[in-house]
C-alpha cells in the first residue's frame, strides 16, 4: 500500500489521521476525508474509530468477564476460567499490597482498567494495513484500531481518575482538610503561595503524566510499525516479528503502570495526612 502513486509521508499521514466527525468550516458538517480536514474541525470533533475500538473492547472484556462469572465452577476450571481467575488474583495482590484502606471499588476498577487498557494496547499487533484495507473497500478514508494512540482517549481515561481522585480526597478528609493539605504542606502556613504552587502542580501532573506516558508509548511504537511496512515486503517479516514480539511486552507494561499509578494515587487520597 506504500507503492504506487501514494507518498511515504502520505502513507504515515494516513495511519496517524483518526476517522473524524465534526463540523467543518468549509465543508459543514460530515466525516474528514483528509487529515487537513480533521485537524481543522477543532475541538468538537469526535474521533468515531477511537470511540467504537475502546467502547467494542470494553464490551468484550465486560461480556467474556460476566460470562465466566456466570458459570464459574469449584471443580477443575476450564481455560477461559483459568486466565479470568488469574488475572483477578494478579489485580488483587497488586491492591493489596498497595491500598490498605477500605473500598470496594478500587480493585474493580483496577482489574477494568488493566485489562480495558491491555486489550486497546494489544490492537497494536494487528498488522497496520489489513483493517485500513478493509475500511477503505468499504469507502471509510481513515481507520486507526489502537486508541490509545489518540490522546483524547487516554486523556478520558486520565482525567476519570483524577476525578476519583478529587472525590476521594474531599470525601476521606473534607474539603478543609483537602484544602488545607494544599495551602499548608509541606512548609507550613507560612509559606503558604509556595505550598499553593507545589501541590497544585503535582495535583495537575498526575492526570498528565498518565495520559501522555500510555499515548506516548504506545504512538511510538504504532509509528515504528508504520516505518516498517514502507519497507520491501522481505525486510518487513525480518523487522516487524521481533518488534511485535518486544512489544507484547510494552502493551502490558503500560497497562501495568497505568492500573498501578491509579491505586498508588487512590491510597494517596484516602491517606489522612
């Protein structure tokens, strides 16, 4: 697909452009069909490939873990039962060991975030040209399967946490103490524009840094794929086997971090000091 009349920056511009609904200045309202178009209808527009991918994926996991749920058995379980109760078992000792409050949601929302973010991670081993392929046969411009590829998407996710976060603060210490948390620590009253500056920072950072270390990680290594398949078809299976192979590694690992950072900063919210 790299071949013929279409450019290696047209290529890459191509897969990196999300299938966008919006209202264009030009154009009025309808689907992007060039990445300049998508760009200029602003903040309004919805990139609908990033929202079907996370929502299908998150109706997956829902539907296989409630289906397990349903017929779990004490006897000798099955495969699918198996894998279900391990990964349970890994999100709780990683709960356990890092929360020591009380609260039923955490180690759910540990487990859906872990597994919501690994399989939208893992649409990255899916080879870059077959599903864009396909979409264009059915005249769909632009098709990108990773979400957490697009920063809105991982930026959603960042910014639910962080409101947990704020929730749980002011629930578990109240308002006086959250704010109080903020104007006093770590120098005292005295210093109280400074402690203002500290903890707002680090308060914001948090949303931040989530986003943009699972959409960082993971656009590098979906640019890496692309780079690769503007390649001769014979150096392609030589560069792309053990790059997807390294990168079962990172799509996990981001997972990983992103379920852990959460539980490190709900503790954080629930600490009384």
């Amino acid at each position: 697909m790299a071949s013929g009349t279409v450019t290696s920056s047209e290529y890459i511009s191509h897969h990196l452009t999300n299938l966008t609904f919006g209202s264009h200045p030009e154009h009025g309202l309808g689907f992007a069909k060039t990445a300049v178009e998508a760009a200029e209808m602003g903040f309004w527009a919805i990139n609908v490939d990033t929202m079907l991918w996370s929502i299908g994926l998150g109706v997956l996991f829902t539907w296989l873990f409630s289906k397990v749920a349903k017929s779990v058995t004490a006897g000798v379980p099955g495969n699918t039962q198996n894998f279900v109760e391990t990964l349970i078992e890994f999100v709780e000792d990683n709960v356990s060991s890092i929360f020591h409050h009380k609260n039923a949601l955490i180690a759910p929302l540990a487990l859906t975030i872990f597994v919501w973010i690994f399989l939208m991670n893992t649409m990255d081993l899916i080879p870059v040209d077959w599903i864009p392929y396909i979409a264009g046969q059915m005249g769909i411009h632009f098709m990108k399967v990773v979400p957490t590829t697009d920063i809105n998407a991982t930026m959603g996710m960042a910014l639910s946490v962080f409101g947990l976060i704020l929730y749980y603060s002011i629930k578990m210490k109240g308002l006086g103490g959250f704010l109080g948390e903020l104007a006093f620590q770590p120098l005292g009253k005295w210093m109280l524009p400074f402690n203002l500056f500290l903890e707002i920072v680090g308060l914001l950072a948090k949303p931040i840094s989530l986003a943009l270390r699972l959409f960082g990680n993971m656009y590098a290594g979906e640019m890496i794929f692309i780079l690769i398949a503007l390649l001769p078809f014979w150096i392609q299976w030589v560069l792309s086997v053990p790059w997807a192979i390294f990168h079962i590694l990172v799509i996990t690992l981001q997972a990983f971090i992103f379920m852990v950072l959460t539980i490190v900063y709900m503790a954080m919210a629930h600490e009384e000091h």
